[in-house]
C-alpha cells in the first residue's frame, strides 16, 4: 500500500500524492462542509487516501467523489471510499459508462488505442470494484465550488476542475508534468483521442487561468497557459482568459 502524502497547492486544495510509478495524484478540497475528493487513485490504495483525509482538520469527512475520467489509477478506490464516507460519486454523463465497467476501446480512434484500451480493460479494468456513479455533471456546473470545464479526448468524457475563489485548475490528465516536462500521456495508446485532446489542451491555454495542477507530476504555478502554447507550437503570450485574473 502506498503512504500518502499531503501536498498543498492552494488555501482550499491539498495533492495526495500515492507515490506510485505513475507519480499518481488524487486531491483534496475543503469547502463547508468536509472534503470533496478529486478522483480515487489504483486499487488498493483507499485507506492511503482516507488517512491523508483524516489527518486534516474537521470537518474531514469527504462528502463528494468527483471522478475526472474511468482510467485505473483515477477510480480504484472510490467505491470503497464512497461506501465507507457515504460520499455521492459524479462524473460526465459521458464518462458515466466507462467509469462503471464498459470498455474505453468502444470509443478510441485509431488501433493502437483500441489494441491498448482492450489490454488495458482485461488486465486493469476488471481489477476495480465495480463502482456507481450517482449523479453526472455538465460543463459550467458548479459543485463545492469547482466550476466542471469539459476536457474530451485523453478519454471520451473526461472533465477539468477550476476552483474559482483559489483560481487554481484541476486539469486531471489533460495534462501530465512528469520527469521535469509537460505533454500528453507518454504511455502509448492510453489516449483514446489525440486530436480531441491536443483541442482541449489549447482550450485550456486560452482559460487564462495560471495555476493548473495536473494529476501525475507537480502543480504548474503562474505560466501554465504559456507554458501550454509553447508546448503545442503555439503564439506565446495571447490575451489573459477571464479565469486566472487576481
Ligand atoms: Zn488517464
């Protein structure tokens, strides 16, 4: 089992590293009442998670499971998590299918996709707890504070998470920060959609919004949308988004 550790990327949200090959992340965000949880982490690695929540102070209950897309190291625990804190588990309705047991492979583009997501579903899918997602969300909802931002593509129905009072994006896998550089999945074929996930990624930039905590890798602070363009050949320096603006 991994040991958590507790990385704090803003006033309202802390990272659970699960230090596992991956450089896993799942989050943590206060808001009124108790914890939201931003994804589950591999199978297995629950109670890592509900120790890194209870050793924050009350009230550290976590009442919301928010999964941002049906990968393995995203939803492993959440159905223990969500059966132990009674917590209410949302998703896209996208997402919805993958996430409680249908193969990524029905919605890939290309074969090297299909040929991974198939694998992938028969050796690490089916080594999850079956979970039920009680409640999808769209873009522009707003739950606990986090504004959901559509980030299609790295799967069918992926979601972002901006957390307006701390400006600070939760941008799942849109973006990974590994081995001291930014880009897409650098496992071959986990992505189901490059084109769709290269849109969203430049999507982002154009939020504006400067502090973007990917899933796997550290927490990018103050130049992500530059960062980003520069990353996907794009102009540096476009006009500042709406979002980020303190
Ligand atoms: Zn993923």
């Amino acid at each position: 089992m991994p040991v958590a550790r507790l990385r704090p990327i803003s006033r309202h949200i802390a990272a659970i590293d699960l230090h596992g090959r991956f450089q896993v992340a799942a989050f943590l965000v206060r808001h009124d009442g108790g914890l939201l949880l931003v994804d589950a982490g591999f199978p297995g690695w629950h109670y890592a998670i509900l120790t890194a929540a209870e050793s924050l102070p009350q009230p550290n209950r976590i009442t919301h499971i928010v999964l941002t897309h049906a990968h393995v190291d995203h939803i492993g625990g959440a159905a223990f998590l969500a059966r132990h804190s009674g917590a209410q588990v949302l998703a896209s309705a996208v997402e919805k299918p993958f996430i409680e047991g249908r193969s990524l492979a029905h919605a890939a583009c290309g074969i090297l996709p299909r040929l991974v997501l198939s694998l992938n579903h028969w050796t690490q899918a089916r080594r999850v707890e079956p979970v039920r997602v009680d409640r999808t969300v769209d873009a522009e909802d707003v739950v606990c504070g986090l504004r959901v931002v559509g980030v299609s593509g790295h799967t069918p129905g992926q979601i972002a998470l901006w957390h307006e009072a701390d400006a600070v994006l939760l941008c799942a896998d849109a973006l990974f920060n590994v081995n001291g550089s930014i880009g897409f999945d650098p496992v071959p074929g986990m992505t189901s959609n490059r084109s769709g996930a290269a849109a969203s990624l430049a999507r982002l930039a154009e939020l504006g919004c400067r502090d973007v905590a990917p899933s796997h890798g550290p927490a990018i602070l103050g130049d992500a949308p530059d960062r980003i363009r520069r990353f996907l050949g794009l102009a540096v320096g476009g006009p500042a988004g709406t979002i980020g603006e303190r």
